[in-house]
C-alpha cells in the first residue's frame, strides 16, 4: 500500500483514505474515491491534497485500491 506523498501514484476513481483538517490531531482517516487533484507539486510530505467525490478535503494517508 503507497502512502500518498507522490503526486504520480494518485489518479482520480482511486480508493484512498485522506485525513481531513479537523482530523489531523486525531488521525482518523476518512475513505472516498478521488475526485481532483489539488496539490500541485509533485511531492508533498503530508500528503497529496485531494478532493473525494462527496466533496471532502484532505491529504492522502493510502491508496487502497489502485485503479
């Protein structure tokens, strides 16, 4: 399982867990199908910022399933 810090490894229809913002202390992860892709950079290290199909916002933890 990838842990969604490279920007070439996330395409949306992908399955992943995110954490969004008020989770970040938490670290409870929330998983959704990619939608866009709104980190521009082709590495981050938190994690690629990306938008689920139901419109939450967050960085990618892990791809679940590869398309």
């Amino acid at each position: 399982m990838k842990d969604g810090k490279r920007r070439a490894d996330i395409r949306p229809g992908m399955l992943v867990n995110i954490i969004l913002k008020k989770d970040q202390r938490t670290g409870i992860l929330t998983e959704g199908i990619v939608k866009d892709l709104l980190t521009s950079a082709p590495v981050h290290h938190r994690g690629i910022k990306v938008r689920l199909d139901d419109g939450q916002i967050g960085r990618v933890q892990e791809i679940i399933e590869e398309d």
